[in-house]
C-alpha cells in the first residue's frame, strides 16, 4: 500500500514538473527533484527524476528541433560530460541534507542572473564551462538546468529556440546522467520504478504546457521563467533547512 501511494503522489509531481518543463523550456528537475525528495530520500529523488526527465526532454527535442541551435547543444554537452565524474564524486560523499542545500543555492545564484539581465557571451569557452557545471550539477542534484538557463537567457534566445536548445542539451545530459548512475550503482528499485511510472504521465504534462506556452509572448515568457526559478529555490532551501 505505501509503495502504491508514493507513485501515485510521484505521478502527480512528474505531471506538474513536466507541464512547468514544457511551458518554460526547463524546471523538470527543479520541480520534481525537489518534491520528490519530500516523498523519498533526496538521493533516490535524483535519479527518478534523471529517468522520467529523459522522456520530457525527448519529445521537445524531437518536436521542436528545427527551432534548436544544434552547434551550441553540442559544444555545451562536451563541457557536460567533463563535470558528470565530479558531480558523481559530490553525489556520493554528501549528506542528504547538504545535498538538498546545494540545489537550492545553485537555483538561486541562476535566479539573480535571470533577473539581472546578465549577458553572456556564445563562446565556445564560455558554452564549455557553463556545461561543465551542469555537468557536475546533473550527477550529484539531479538538477542540470539552471546554469544553461541563465546562458541561453543571456544569449538573448527567444522562447522557441531556448526551449528547443535546452531540449537537446537535455536529453544528451539525462542518457550520460543515468548511464553515470547505473556504472555507481547508485539506480535502486524505488528509483526506477517513479521514473517508469513518470514516463507516460510526462505526455500529459508536455500537450498541457505546450498549449499554454503558445499563448505566451517573450516578456511574460521571462517572468515565468523567473517564477519557476525563485519558486524551486525557496522550496529546496526550506527542505535544507528543516531536516
């Protein structure tokens, strides 16, 4: 009965994390990881919601992929893939608690470049070290999105190549990520089976949130951006704080 209702609590926050993802181009993780850390140990969280993010991330990349900025997507993932072996370390030697600290911090320094309209420049140094940190951030949080969000924001992208090229780098990162966690032996029961679950409710949330997003222009596009980000950050900090 327990391990009923923690998938379906699971289902209800893969469906509210994937419909923020599709409307803001991001946020999967900032919403899952999060929550489901207040349903299962944080660690566990973070490779559930690897998992069912691979599926979310596909299906924006796959329909929205004439809108993507393919050259950045990959120079961003060879940056990625040189900060997934620290992020394995981080995951590995950190307490739960500190582990939750550390998502809600790094949500919140990329929340103050978002509102502060810092502009970054597409270089490939720059795209490289952004990705480096996403890297270590998607193998030890779970929550790889909010340096590339800060980048592609200050890159000046509009709503449907920021979503699409945050798709691609995504997808690559979630396939690395897991194939990362499985070499650790760090996926567990619990963990794979909120991910399958996760994997057809993510459908729902995408058709949900790509309707909403239609109807959004770029300024209002930002402020949910913001929003989202601000929202995560408060949450993660809160569980930090109070374990």
């Amino acid at each position: 009965m327990w391990q009923v209702t923690t998938l379906l609590v699971a289902a209800v926050i893969v469906l509210l994390a994937s419909t923020v993802h599709a409307v803001t181009g991001f946020g999967y993780a900032l919403v899952a990881t999060p929550l489901l850390a207040l349903t299962v140990d944080p660690h566990t969280a973070v490779v559930a919601t690897t998992l069912s993010a691979l599926a979310m991330t596909i299906t924006i990349g796959v329909r929205q992929r004439h809108h993507a900025e393919w050259k950045v997507a990959m120079i961003a993932m060879a940056g990625i893939l040189l900060g997934m072996p620290l992020g394995l370390w981080i995951y590995g030697a950190t307490s739960e608690r500190v582990l939750t600290a550390l998502i809600g911090v790094g949500v919140l320094g990329c929340t103050l470049m978002v509102w502060r309209r810092v502009k970054v420049p597409g270089n490939v140094p720059v795209l490289v070290g952004v990705g480096l940190l996403s890297g270590a951030l998607s193998t030890s949080t779970g929550t790889n999105g909010p340096p590339m969000v800060a980048a592609f924001q200050g890159m000046g992208y509009d709503p449907r190549k920021f979503r699409a090229t945050l798709a691609a780098v995504f997808a690559g990162t979630s396939v690395f990520s897991l194939i990362g966690f499985a070499v650790a032996g760090q996926v567990n029961s619990q963990s794979l089976w909120i991910g399958l679950v996760g994997v057809p409710v993510v459908q729902l949330g995408y058709f949900i949130g790509d309707a909403v997003f239609s109807r959004i222009d770029p300024d209002r596009f930002r402020r949910v951006v913001l929003l989202a980000l601000i929202v995560s950050a408060g949450m993660t900090l809160f569980s930090a704080l109070n374990n």
